[in-house]
C-alpha cells in the first residue's frame, strides 16, 4: 500500500497543526493549569527520549542482537528508577541556581567558562549522527510510504524533504521553545505538545504491535508456532551480547537518561515542582 506525495504531506501538515495548536492553547492558559501542569503531563513529556533511536534504531538493533535491544530503554528506565538517589540533587541544584543545562552543571562546577564552551562544542559535534537519525528517518519514512513518488516532486527526493522537516522543526523551536530566558519559567505549550506527541506514539506503537501480532502472525499461539518452525531466527533473538558489550551499551543509554541535552531540558529545566519527578520515578518505566 502507497501513498501519493499530496496525501502525505497533508497528513504531516494536519498533524504538525495540531501540535502547533495544542502548544499555543496551551500558552494562552486555554487549557487549564489542572491539565498542563498535572504530573503526568510532565512524565509524558520525558517521552522526547523516545525519537528515532527508540524506534527506528531499536528496530535494527533487534534484528541484530534479539532481545538485546532492550538495553536502550533499560538504561533510561534504571536512571528514573533511581532518581530519588540521581537526579533529585541533581534537580535541586538546577533550581537554586536556574542551571538549564549540562554545560552550566559543568560550568558551575568548575567554575570556569571554558568548561562550559568545550561541553557544549562536544555536546554539539556528538549530537549531529543523532540529529541526522532522526532527520533522515523522517524523509526516509515519507519516501518509503509514496514509494518513491516523493523524489521527483522535491528535487533531491530525500534531501528535499529532510529540508523541509528541519524548517518546520526550527519554527517550531522558535516559536514554543524559547519564550522564557529564565528556567524557572516552564516552557507550558512545549512541555505539552511534546506530552501529546507521546500518547501519540504510544498509541501508534500499540496499534503496530497489534497489527504485528494478529494481522501478520494471527494470534500469539501462531506467532510462537513460526518461532519453533524458525530456529534461527529464535537464535537471534536469545542470542546474549558478551559482558563488556553489554555492559558499555547499558552504561551508555543509561548516561544518555541525563546527559542529552533534550532530555536534561525536560527533566530539569522544565520541572517546577519535585513531585514531578518522583511520579516519573514510576510513571516513565510503566
């Protein structure tokens, strides 16, 4: 089943619509504070860790290393887990003294600014094969579901509507994610449209497990009667990663919980109340 490039792109239109309009309802104080500023639409926002990596990524490392794949989301449900431990001095210490971010941590730390500069340098050049994930996914997800239709109506077919995404994305941020110079100012129509955006994928990681399992397979009885029938692809799904490879993966999806600079932002720099942060102690990992 294709698309034609009009449908897509008006589906992408209508949806980014709605994120924009639930963002600036949300400013405007037209949703109630009781919603925007409710616990659970903070631990849906820490979502934002679920991008491409979580998804697209995750997909490959699964048909690679089986189960494995697991590690991703282990390592940020471990981090949230032992927040009470980890991130609640953390959070303290950003509060008191408005840090917004790693470099400022850092900065504070040392007390030196050039700390703060070579983080955010390093931070930058270590983000872009993320950034570019993220991007490419994207154009090549459109590509996929036009079935190529898309590459002669954007000239450079990919790039094209790679460009185009980064434009919407960079609006976007400007206009919902930059409002207030201070961080003990939440950031309200962000927090919330990010929020939406997660019940969102959840809902479309639902149905596609769904799908997966009675559509493709008819059943879970049926999918565990191929399995039997496919030892090998059993093989690789219990297939275990040696010790020192799985460890460094678990130790860096679980440093990844705090030192991205998206997710330090959403856990950090718009939380307003601690309590926030012990609901996502659970509410993340459920």
């Amino acid at each position: 089943m294709s698309f034609s490039l009009a449908q897509i792109l008006l589906f992408i239109i209508a949806y980014l619509s709605i994120l924009f309009a639930v963002a600036l309802l949300a400013d405007r104080g037209i949703i109630p504070e009781r919603i925007t500023r409710h616990p659970a639409v903070y631990v849906l926002a820490l979502g934002v860790f679920a991008g491409a990596m979580a998804s697209n990524g995750a997909f490959a490392l699964a048909q690679e290393y089986g189960y494995n794949f697991l590690l991703y989301y282990l390592g940020v449900v471990l981090m949230f887990v032992l927040a009470t431990v980890l991130l609640m001095p953390l959070l303290r210490l950003c509060r008191l003294h408005q840090l917004a971010s790693m470099a400022d941590v850092l900065t504070f730390r040392y007390r030196s600014s050039w700390v703060g500069a070579a983080v955010t340098l390093a931070m930058c050049i270590t983000l872009l094969p993320l950034l570019a994930l993220q991007i490419q996914a994207v154009a090549k997800s459109i590509d996929i579901l036009s079935r190529g239709n898309a590459a002669p109506s954007l000239g450079g077919g990919e790039a094209g509507l790679a460009l185009v995404f980064v434009i919407i994305i960079t609006v976007f941020s400007i206009l919902f994610g930059t409002r207030h110079v201070s961080s003990k100012d939440r950031n309200t129509g962000l927090v919330t449209a990010i929020a939406f955006e997660s019940v969102v994928k959840l809902v479309a990681m639902t149905a596609l497990f769904l799908t997966a399992v009675y559509t493709v397979f008819g059943g879970f009885d049926n999918m565990e009667q191929w399995l039997l029938e496919n030892p090998k692809v059993s093989e690789i799904l219990a297939q275990p990663i040696s010790g020192n490879d799985g460890r460094a993966l678990l130790l860096i999806f679980f440093a990844g919980a705090v030192c991205m600079p998206h997710l330090f932002h959403m856990t950090f720099a718009e939380n307003t109340d601690s309590r926030e942060l012990r609901s996502a102690t659970w509410g993340l990992p459920l």
